[in-house]
C-alpha cells in the first residue's frame, strides 16, 4: 500500500462515513475503516471480500438479485476501469441480520495509468429503507384489511337483499297459497270424475294433460309453502343419511335413465344426525335434479356421504360446466334461475332448511362441474 500517504491513513480510519480500499486490481485484499467494519460486522481491519480465497458468509443483493464476486461495484470497477454511483446493496448474514447501504467506487490508478486497486464509500441506509419497508407492508395489511371488510360488507348487504327477497316471497306465500291450493284440488277432483264418464273416454289424454298441470302448480304453491315457515322449529329424528337416501334414489335414478344420464352413490359410515327426514330428501332431490337438468346426456351426478373433523353430510356432484360467476354471486335467491319453466325456488328452499337445521350449504365450481356440499356441524 505504497501508493497511499501514511498522513491519509489517519483520515481513512476516522472518517465519518465507510471507506473501503482494496489493495491490488483483482480485489482479493479490501481493506475497511472502522464505519464500514462496524457495517459489514467485522472487526477493524479485517479482510472483507467476495474476491478473496475464503469469501465472507454474507449473501449480497442489488434488486433482488444475488450477486457473485466479480458483480460487486468494487470488482466492477476494478475490471472495467469505470467508475460506480449510488449503488444499492443489501448484505444478508446467516443469522438474518440485514444491513443496506449505498455504494460509491472509483479506480485507482498508478503513474502509468494501470488499474492497481479501488477506492469505494459506504453509508448504511438500513434504518430508512427497513422503515420504509415495514411503512409498505402495513399500508399493504391495512389495503388488505380494508379490501376484506369491503368484500364482506358486500356479501352481507346480499345476504340482507337474499332475506328480503325471502321475506317477500314468505309474505306473499302465506296470504294467497291456500286460498289458490283449495281451488285446484276442487277442480282437480271434477276432472277426475268427469274422467269417468264414458262421454269423456276420447278426451282422456287431454284430461291427465290438465291433470299434471294442475299438479306441477300444485307442487309450485308447495314450495312458497315450504319458504314461509317463518320459524327454526321443526320435527328431527335420529336418523342415517344413507338410509333416507335410499329411499328416494329410485326415483331419480329413473329420471337420470329418462334423461339419458347417471346417478352414482358413494356411501360412508357417517354419525347419525338429527334430521327432518322429508327435508333433507327434498334437498337431495332439488341439487340432483338440478345437476341432471343442467348436465349433457351421458354424463353423472355423483353424491357422496362424508365426515371430517368438524363436519359431516353429503356432497352431490355434477358434470355441467359450472356455474358462470354471474349466477354464483345470487345464488340461492329466489326467482334465479337458468331454466326455460324453472321457478328459481328450488336452491333457495335448500339454503333455507340448512338454515332451519344449523346446516350449511356452499358450491364450488369450475369448468367441469360444480358440488353442493350440506354440512352438519359435530356437536
């Protein structure tokens, strides 16, 4: 180091900022004042350098990017005769220490003009920059915070409007479906009789053609029936799911074979649970008929019994595509519906007897299919 005054040393050492000066053009030797040592972690006038035969245990970033010895600023400068400006580094001990700094370097030249060491200056910007970091992740907690509250509040004021539409239906179910239901079942029975008649045997057809009209009104004017019980009480029995199960699968697995599609069941030993048997049977019925209408010719419905940690219940799957986000978000309101001669009473009679059962009732869907899972909570 015969080309630095020993008068400069004096100033090296005390300087006020990190000064870092390597000895020879490959940077194998830095040597560091006391700022930088204290920076860098080493003791003063230790050999600090990627360049050196026993390189430092210090990981060294610039953006992000990790760096290798001859991509540090000195070794840089050294190679390429060019000088560096306010470079940002950040070393990462292995114990998880971080320290950032800002990095300065030029060449230092001897009487010929060859490159025979590298002069650079430090400053440790850790404080400001691991503030600003932390400034950054709690705006970026806080944005999150408020984008879930929104997104919740969203889901809330639906949820109000889905009740209200509910409550409106269960109004108008309570003041006009009987006083419609005892008129059919009148005119009903004169068909029946008249039916009878041998004046009447040729218009038979047209007759049991009036007849299930009248009946799939009837089953309509039932379902307002079923979404006005204003009340949670209803009778439960302990009962087995796949029991009750059994007992309506012949009926849609005759609609499947109508329909040119399949119905498979997958069976588990489940708890018995508490249950309005009729209930749950209709909301089996109203998610595999759902998932049959919806579904291609050849394709399944699959229901399957299930039990975890928490819950237990059963899973009815299809194969229609899914279901377009659009209609995801009103899901289970009343009148919403995709079908031709669909009422859109069907989803909102099951949401409303997982309710009266403490059950839940959610979808998940994508391009193949969608499942409706209705889930009993473990007592």
């Amino acid at each position: 180091m015969n080309y630095i005054p020993d008068e400069y040393w004096f100033l090296f050492e005390h300087s006020p900022g990190g000064v870092s000066i390597a000895t020879d053009p490959h940077c194998t030797k830095i040597k560091h004042n006391k700022k930088a040592s204290r920076m860098l972690r080493i003791q003063a006038g230790e050999v600090f350098s990627h360049s050196s035969i026993v390189p430092p245990k210090v990981n060294v970033f610039r953006d992000g990017i990790e760096l290798e010895a001859q991509e540090m600023p000195m070794q840089r400068t050294a190679r390429l005769k060019e000088e560096v400006e306010n470079e940002v580094l950040e070393f990462v001990w292995e114990d998880g220490h971080k320290s950032i700094s800002v990095w300065n370097t030029t060449p230092i030249y001897d009487e010929a003009g060859v490159v025979i060491g590298v002069l650079a200056t430090s400053e440790d910007i850790s404080h400001f920059v691991l503030k600003e970091r932390e400034v950054r992740l709690n705006k970026e907690h806080l944005e999150r915070i408020v984008s879930e509250k929104i997104e919740e509040h969203t889901r809330l004021r639906n949820e109000v409007e889905r009740l209200d539409r509910l409550s409106l239906v269960a109004q108008m179910a309570a003041s006009i479906s009987h006083e419609v239901r005892n008129p059919i079942t009148t005119v009903r029975g004169f068909l029946q009789l008249t039916m009878k008649q041998n004046n009447f045997v040729n218009f038979q057809k047209y007759y049991e053609l009036i007849i299930s009209e009248l009946d799939r009104a009837n089953e309509i004017i039932g379902n307002f029936l079923s979404l006005s019980k204003k009340n949670n009480y209803i009778d439960r029995e302990e009962r087995d799911l796949s029991e009750i199960f059994h007992a309506v699968l012949p009926l849609l697995e005759a609609d499947a074979l109508m329909m040119g599609k399949k119905i498979m069941f997958i069976e588990k030993q489940v708890p018995l649970l508490w249950i309005n048997t009729k209930e749950i049977q209709q909301v089996l019925i109203n998610l595999v008929r759902n998932g049959l209408e919806a579904s291609v010719v050849g394709s399944s419905v699959t229901v399957e019994l299930f039990e975890d940690q928490n819950h237990v219940g059963f899973m009815v799957k299809d194969e229609a595509g899914g279901i377009p986000a659009k209609i995801l978000e009103q899901l289970g309101s009343p009148f919403l519906t995709t079908k031709a001669n669909g009422t859109g009473l069907g989803l909102s009679i099951c949401y409303d007897i997982a309710r009266r059962h403490e059950a839940e009732l959610k979808v998940e869907t994508d391009h193949i299919g969608s499942t409706f899972i209705f889930s009993f909570y473990k007592t």
